[in-house]
C-alpha cells in the first residue's frame, strides 16, 4: 500500500523557517514567512490581546460549549463592520453573509469551494490569479478542482505593477471569469494598484460581468489605518461589483496559531445572501463542524469595544511603523551608504509585510548559501524580518550578492 503516493516536496515558505531554526550561525537572518517580529526578533504578542486574554480568563461565564456552524455572531458581525465599513450598503440591506473560517487560508478555501459548487460557470472552472500570487492560492483552488489562470501584474523593469498588461487581460478574458484581487498589501510583490486604477478595475469587472474574489490578509499593515486598507473593498460594494472577501486576523492581530478570519460574500439581495448563508453552513458543517472559539472571542472584544478598538489601532500602528522604518532605512543603506548597483525605490514604494526586492533565484540562494539569509527563491523579504540589529548585515549582504 502506498507505493504510489510520491513524494511532495516541503512548503516553499514554512521550510525557510525550519532551515532557520536549524541553522547555528549567529547572525543568520529569517526574512522567509510573512509573520511580524520586534525590533529584537521576537514575535509580538500585541497589547491589546493581553488585555482582551485577561478578560476572557476572568469571565466566570466562559465554557467551552460549541460555536454555531457559521461562527460567533458577535465575532463575524463585527468582522463584516471592518472590512465592508459600519455604514456599508450591503450591511444595511441584509445581503453580506459572513461566516467565521480557519483564518485567511480557510476562508479562500470555503469561498473557492462555494464557487466550485455554485458559481454558473460557462467554460471550464478557473480562476485568474495575479503572476505571482501567494503560493497557497494555486494549491487551494486546485484542491477545489478549480483550474489557476495566470494575469499578468507584476513588471520586472519597473518592479512595480503591469497595469496595462492586468486590465488587458480583464477585457480579454470570457465574461463573467473569476479574478483573485488582492485587497491590499499584495503578497508577494508589496505592489498594490492605485485609487485610480482600481477604479479602472471595477470599471472593466463590472462591464466584462467579472466575479471579484478579494483576498484580505492585511487591512491596516499597508497604511497603518484599517479604513484606508479597506477602501478597494469597499469601492466595490459601493459600485455594486459581485465579489467575497476573505478575511484574516493573523498579521493586523499578532494571532496566527489561533487561526481565525472570515469569508464574507456580498449577493446583490437578501433573499440571494439567505441561500448564500445555507449553503456555505452545509459546506461548513462538513469540513469542521464549527470553527474554534478563543480567537474569535479575543477579535470580537476587540472589535465590539470601543475602547479596546483603539488600543487594537495603535498596535497597529506600532507594527506598520516599525516596517515603514526598516524600508526608509534599507533604502538609505542600499542608496546613500553602500551605492548598490540598480534603483532601490521600489523598497519604499512598496507596502505591506514584504518587498520584492527584483533579485533573481541564484542571488536569492546566495543569500541563503553564503550569509544564513533566509527569503523565498522569488526574491521577495518578509520586511518584519529586518530589524535595527540585523539591518546592516541585510544590506551588505545583497549588496554583495548583486555585485556577483
Ligand atoms: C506568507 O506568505 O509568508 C504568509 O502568508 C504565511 C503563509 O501562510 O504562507
């Protein structure tokens, strides 16, 4: 039995973290995993958590009783209020439907498993995905039996975005195709399209009849401000655009073991978003019964006082900050300092948990190979990684690496 399950090779992402822990050099330096770390390398467990966690173990009327099917109410009510805006058309109307999910992963899953069953597709099942994309999105639509198209996005002579490339293939793609959007902070280019070119984008997905399948794993580590974060989103509401939204809490609340996000789907009336909501709790029911409590209770103190909301917004800020810093100062040790070869605006244009820094496998495996630095083979660092300490080594490193 067995002899023909081959082999699969390791995570592209999570076997950079353990080759980290596995390596003895002093100064090696882990810019793999999208996971925010402190001015001294250590993963934050945000304030506002500690606050809420005290008040979860001081609650006399805790159990550990079941959640509904679709989640906490209070959890994914307040969740649907971030992302879509408290005063959100869709909110008003009764057509978002939010279901509580295992986090951002999970609820790309539900979502694509949703519109694998029930999306009217014309011509095979696909989904166009930015190139590149985050490496799960191909293996989570797969697993759904939906086929990953590619749309172009990313410019390698610019290091920035291939707009023209993206809205081409918004018109010439079939009507009514799926698209992956990602919300804000594009992971893994930290290239997001501007205000105005997302209102191109709507315009097109609106005319072409497109589907917008939002990817929300950031709101408020682009900018710092949630509501900034959110705006895309919201745009599309507001324009009327079919679209999901999938939501995490693990980068903006320091929870990434807790897994806890949510999947919202805005149909165009309540009657649709009631059928919506059926379904999805049958999809639900059959993968996990009902999702885990701690998390959602923790996000939804946050979310439901007004309070802990703004201490929630200022760890926020703490965290966007701290990275916005490391990118002004690479970019000054790369430009001013060491006079690398090449442009290096892009590390400041860029936004979010990563950079792409436009360097190629082999120099990405020299860094790796030579100085204990561990990035993913597409060039891109986890900005988080970089820190007051290991910034220096950073930079000569790469320097050394793009002068051969
Ligand atoms: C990343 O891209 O590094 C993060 O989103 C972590 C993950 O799950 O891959």
């Amino acid at each position: 039995i067995w002899q023909d399950v081959p082999l699969a090779p390791p995570d592209s992402i999570f076997k950079l973290t353990a080759a980290y822990k596995a390596d003895t050099f002093p100064q090696k330096v882990n810019l793999g995993v999208g996971a925010y770390r402190d001015d001294d390398n250590k993963p934050w467990v945000l304030p506002v958590i500690k606050k809420a966690t005290e008040i979860l173990l001081n609650d006399p009327n805790l159990d550990h009783e079941y959640l509904p099917i679709t989640g906490l109410p209070e959890f994914t009510s307040g969740a649907a209020k971030l992302i879509l805006g408290a005063d959100s058309p869709a909110i008003a109307e009764g057509r978002a439907v939010s279901v509580q999910t295992i986090s951002g992963t999970g609820a790309n899953h539900l979502g694509a498993l949703f519109l694998s069953k029930f999306y009217h597709w014309d011509a095979p099942k696909q989904i166009y995905l930015s190139n590149p994309t985050w490496a799960n999105h191909h293996a989570i639509l797969r697993n759904v039996g939906i086929q990953p198209v590619d749309y172009p996005y990313y410019d390698p002579a610019t290091i920035g975005l291939d707009f023209k490339g993206f809205i081409g293939t918004l018109q010439s793609a079939a009507p009514r195709s799926v698209f992956l959007l990602h919300a804000c902070a594009h992971n893994p280019t930290g290239v997001d399209p501007t205000r105005d070119q997302w209102k191109e984008i709507a315009e097109v997905i609106t005319a072409k009849n497109h589907y917008a399948f939002f990817d929300c794993a950031y709101q408020g580590f682009a900018s710092g401000d949630l509501n900034n974060d959110a705006w895309a989103v919201r745009y599309f509401v507001e324009k009327g655009v079919p679209m999901l939204v999938c939501q995490s809490f693990a980068k903006n609340a320091g929870l990434y073991g807790e897994r806890i996000g949510a999947l919202h789907i805005v149909p165009p009336t309540k009657d649709a978003a009631d059928r919506v909501r059926s379904q999805l709790s049958v999809l639900q029911r059959s993968e996990i019964s009902n999702p885990p409590a701690h998390g959602a209770r923790l996000v939804s103190l946050i979310l439901n006082d007004s309070a802990l909301f703004d201490d929630w917004n200022r760890d926020i800020k703490t965290m966007a900050e701290r990275i916005i810093t490391m990118r002004n100062e690479l970019y000054r040790l790369l430009t001013e300092e060491l006079k690398t070869p090449g442009s290096w605006v892009h590390i400041i244009n860029q936004i979010g948990m990563f950079s792409f820094t436009g360097i190629n496998p082999s120099q990405s495996q020299a860094l790796i190979d030579t100085f204990h630095i561990y990035l993913t083979a597409n060039g891109r660092i986890s900005m988080a990684g970089l820190n007051t300490h290991n910034i220096r080594y950073f930079a000569e490193s790469l320097d050394k690496v793009v002068r051969g």
